[in-house]
C-alpha cells in the first residue's frame, strides 16, 4: 500500500511537469485549443462530480451555474469596467446564491425527478434571458471587447496563457475535492449517495450537506463560465446556458467513474480525444457525430463497466506493479 | 377577450391530447418497470418520421400511418425492454437514469445525421381545414389528432381494466413480488408495458404530422412537457397524466397568448416550480421509495 502511495506521489509529479512544459513543447493552435477544452471541461466535471459522483444527486442543470458566472462577470466588465478576476469570483458567490432555492425546490425530489428538475431550472434560466433584451443583449448576445493583451482584464494574445488559468482551475477543483473527500463531509456524502434514508437516520443531516455541497460545486462552475466566455470573447443565452453543458458535466464523470477524485479527468481526456479525433477524420461537417459517438461510449460504460474507466485503469495498473507472482496468481484466481 | 381567452383554452386542449399520449407513455413505464423513459420523447420523433417518409414516397396519410407506427414502435419498445433496460434494473438510479439519457442522445444525434436538421413537414388536405365555433377557430388537423388520441387513451384504459395482460401490468405496478409469485412472468410484462408506452409515443409522432414539422429535436418539447405532467399528476397513475397533460396544454397555451410567444416553456417550468416548492408531499417522486 506504501509502495503504491509513493508510486501515487511519483506519477502525480510527473503528470504536472508535463502538463506545465506542454504549451512550451506544443504550439500548435488547434493542440492548445484541445488541451484547453480538456482542462475546462475535466474541472467542471469535477464541480458536477461533488454533488452529482458522491452524493448521487443526479444534476443535469449545471448550465444554469455556468451561465450564471459568465454573465455576471460580462455584464460587470461591459457595464461597469469590471475586471472579469474579479467577475469571476462576483459570478461564483452569484450561483451559490442561485443553488440556495434552486436546491431547496429540487432536493425535494429524488433520483430521476430530481434530474428533471435541474434540467427544468437551467431552462428556464434560458428562456429568462433570451426574454428580457434590455437586461443583457437578449437572443442576439453580445462581443466582448477585445483589448489586445491584457492579463489584468483576462485577455491574452498568447493560447497557452488560457491554458495556464484553465490548468489552474482544475488544480483548484481537485484540491477541494480531494480535501472533501478526506473530511467529515466526504464520509457523509458517501453515505447519503449509498442510502439518503439510512444516512438520515443515523444522524447525518443531508438537507445542509446536499445544500452545502451544492453550492460549492455551484460556485466552481460559474468559475468556467467566466473563463469559456472570455476565452471565445462572445455570450448569448444558448451559448452560456446550453444543455450540452449540463450533459457534458454529468457524462465525462460517469465515464471516468463517479465518486472519484480522478474520473472526470480520465472521462474528459478520452471523450474529448474522441471528439479531436473523429474531427480530424471526418470535418465538422456531419452534425450529431460527436454526441453519437459520446453517447454509445456512454451505454457502453453503463451496461459493461458501471464504475467507470477509472477502476479499469486502477485495476490494470496494480496488476502491472504487482509484480510478486504470488499476488498476480491470488488476483488472477480472484477475478 | 372572452373570446382570445376561449380560444387559448380550445389550442392548449387540442395540443394537451397529444402531450397526454406521450405523458401516459412515460407514467405506464414508470409504473410497471420503475424507470424514466429520458428516451420517450425521440420514439415521438421516430414516429414523426416514419409517418413523414410514408407520407413523402409513398403518398400514405399520416392518421393511415398510425397503422405502422405503432406496431414498429411496440415491437421497438420489447427490444429496448429485452436488451437495454433489462441490463439495469435494480441497479440504482445511476445507470438507470443514463442508459436512456444516452439512448435519448444517441437518437437524436443519429436522427441529426441520417435526416439532417431541415425541418420535414407533410401537407395532407386537412391540413388547412378549419372551422368556427361562434368566434372559436379549430383546426381540423389537430382536432382530428385531439380526439384520436382521447379514443386511443381510451383503449389503452379498458386494456388496463379488462384484460388479462393490463390486469398483469397493474398489478405487476402494485406489488410485484406478490405478482411474480401468483404466476406472472415480470420480464414478459415489462416488455409488453415498454411496447405499449412506446407504440403511444408512436402514435403522438403521427399525429402530429399533418400540423406540426418533424426535426431530431422535435421531441424534446413532448418529453419535457410530459415529466412535468407525470410530476403533476401522480405517478405511475394514467388518469392523472391525462389530466395534468391537459392542463399543461392549456398553461402553455395562456402563457403564449398572455405573456407572449416565447414564453409558454416558461409558464410551463415555472407550474413544475411551484408545484414543487408547494405540494411537494403529493408527488409520489417526493416520498420515500
């Protein structure tokens, strides 16, 4: 166990020394373009997999949350000069706001309403701000002014300097997860994803920790919302409220594996490699692809490996160090 | 104003018999095989195009075509019960809640490839027919759809009550251990009751046809309308998805008449809301399991 904790330590170094010589190494536009919408979507993965992975609270409204952060922090920055560092985190505590009712309604219902509901709520978000036009730019949306380099507006003439905020976001996402998971409040989310009921009756109150870790996991995304929308410099309310948004959260952390501090990350390098690479093959000229192609990978995980890849990998990779015959035997006899 | 009143009220009844197939469908699966159908409203979308391609090579009326889609799309719906749903029951709402989720994508996505996102409609000899009752207008189109998928609710209601098979589904959907142990096969069950929810999403699709234009989104609306109505009405329970379909029909249908065009979705949303911020303990989906 030692030996696979200070293996653990090795690798982790390593993985971050190449993830931060990479855009020096790489310098391909389109490359960067990839690792970046890895790294985005890996993080919000990992604010959907809080409440969706370890509290099982199936949500499929987290673009109400991204939405939410990449407006407030436009219409701070267009209407007030506000630097979108600090719209950022001004659109974070905006979403945790938002989750308060929000969750209140929703929590009421269970396993698959309760995912009807999320849906509903992000939705309706939606068609709030593609109906009042004099509040933010309605259905036609709106450029954000470009101006040139400024880091301490976010903008930057440089890819990889995005790449660098979107590594950090995940960084930061990791770190609070991986925190959580090792607290008081980890155990309880376990115990409320494995059995609501059960953990309620043996004192746990999952009403505030549903609440509590909704609200983080609502802060992070609004967090990607911001950086999204000044990395493509434009917002309309199909752009920051889509469904695919929603979808993309839940599905790269059901096929890394839920409920664990890795999964979404592995679930987003394969989907979105997936994507780069049927892409490359076929042009963006066939509609649908993508999300064909996400979706069987999506049955295929449910129906053979309900964990997700995560374990997959795990299970090979102790296979492989374990190199003592003896051990390598009992798992063979094992599995 | 009486008048634009009436007639939002005659619009949202007519539209709300079509939402009532697909909600029926969605609340006959939940009730019998305990899981959400995320995919019922892409069978109505199958259907919308079966009855398109009939209509456009071989000249076959849409109502014609409900002769054909809806069997395809009950023996469809025992496939989808033997080979997908089967694979997860019991196994938590994970896997439940995403293999039809993907199934949903999937659809919609291969639809989006093999059909394009061009709008398809079929233009049929009623399809601008109409008539007027006092200042009332009811198109003939979405009447005859109206009172076609009342009759076929019906049918679907004496099947439950007089036959063998719907005495099975119900209590199948009662107590289904108790079911299994006086001699009823559940998988059998599960099948015909996905066979039948999804030959009624069938039917909505061909309905619709003469009036409303086929896309791979097309379904999206009837599903969402529908969850909002089996949360409405209680679950699993048939005469409450009618009703609440119903009502649904007409609070969209005031919301595009009252608050403007864009906004019966939102009316709609804001229903599900409120119901749940206010009468949360009498949805089923809100109790314990």
């Amino acid at each position: 166990m030692r030996a696979l904790r200070s293996s653990g330590a090795l690798w982790l170094g390593m993985l971050i020394l190449v993830l931060l010589v990479l855009p020096l190494v790489v310098t391909s536009r389109f490359a960067i373009d990839i690792f970046i919408r890895v790294l985005l979507f890996a993080f919000i993965g990992v604010a959907w997999n809080l409440i969706g992975g370890y509290a099982k609270q199936l949500s499929l409204g987290h673009a109400a949350y991204f939405g939410l952060g990449a407006y407030t922090s436009t219409i701070l920055q267009i209407d007030f000069g506000i630097s979108p560092w600090i719209g950022m985190l001004a659109g974070g505590v905006v979403a945790m706001l938002a989750s308060l009712p929000i969750g209140a309604l929703c929590f009421r219902l269970r396993g698959p309403y309760f995912a009807i509901s999320t849906i509903a709520t992000a939705q309706v978000f939606m068609l709030l701000f593609l109906k009042f036009r004099n509040f933010a730019w309605g259905a036609e949306g709106t450029t954000i002014p470009n101006l040139g380099n400024a880091p301490l507006m976010m903008q930057f003439e440089a890819k990889a300097a995005y790449y660098y905020i979107a590594l950090g976001l995940l960084a930061i996402g990791l770190a609070i997860t991986y925190r959580i998971e090792r607290s008081w409040m980890g155990y309880y989310l376990v115990a409320i994803g494995e059995d609501e009921d059960a953990a309620e009756a043996i004192g746990v109150n999952a009403m505030r920790i549903k609440r509590d870790i909704y609200m983080i996991s609502a802060f992070l995304t609004a967090l990607a919302g911001t950086f999204y929308v000044q990395y493509i410099y434009f917002i309309d309310p199909t752009t920051a409220f889509n469904f695919n948004i929603s979808v993309e959260a839940a599905l790269v952390s059901i096929v890394g594996g839920v409920g664990t501090l890795w999964g979404p990350v592995i679930g987003t390098v394969l989907l979105e490699a997936t994507s780069a690479l049927l892409q490359s093959w076929l042009g963006s000229s066939f509609g649908g692809v993508q999300l064909t192609v996400y979706s069987l990978i999506l049955m295929a995980v449910i129906l053979w490996r309900p964990t997700g890849l995560l374990g997959v990998l795990t299970e090979a990779y102790a296979r492989i160090i374990r190199a003592d015959p003896e051990q390598t035997r009992k798992a063979a006899l094992d599995g | 104003m009486l008048e634009i009143l009436a007639q939002a009220v005659v619009n949202g009844l007519l539209i709300g018999g079509i939402y009532a197939l697909v909600s029926i469908g969605v609340t006959l699966i939940f009730g019998v095989v305990k899981i959400v159908n995320f995919a019922q409203g892409e069978f109505v979308m199958i259907g919308m195009y079966i009855s398109f391609f009939l209509a456009t090579y071989y000249g076959i009326d849409p109502l014609l075509s409900l002769a054909i889609s809806m069997p395809v799309l009950f023996l469809v719906g025992m496939l989808l019960q033997h080979f997908l749903i089967r694979r997860v029951l019991g196994l938590g709402d994970m896997p439940q809640i995403f293999l039809t989720f993907a199934l949903s994508l999937l659809l919609m996505n291969l639809a989006l490839m093999l059909f394009t996102a061009n709008y398809r409609t079929v233009h049929t000899w009623y399809s601008d027919e109409a008539f007027h009752i006092g200042e009332i207008y009811v198109p003939m189109a979405k009447l005859v759809a109206f009172v076609l998928a009342m009759a076929l609710s019906g049918i679907l209601w004496v099947f439950l009550q007089t036959t063998d098979m719907g005495k099975a589904m119900r209590a199948a959907a009662q107590k289904p251990e108790v079911a299994m142990l006086m001699g009823i096969n559940p998988n059998h069950v599960f099948a015909v009751a996905t066979g039948v929810s999804l030959a009624l999403a069938g039917a909505a699709g061909s309905l619709l046809m003469p009036f409303y234009p086929a896309s791979p989104m097309a379904g999206q609306v009837f599903v969402l309308m529908a969850f909002v109505a089996v949360v409405l009405g209680t679950l699993g329970n048939v005469r409450g998805a009618l009703i609440a379909s119903l009502m649904m029909g007409v609070a969209e249908s005031l919301g595009i008449q009252f608050v403007g065009a864009d906004s019966g979705l939102i009316v709609v949303f804001l229903m599900l809301l409120l119901t749940l911020a206010f009468r949360p303990s009498g949805l089923a989906g809100g109790g314990a399991r």
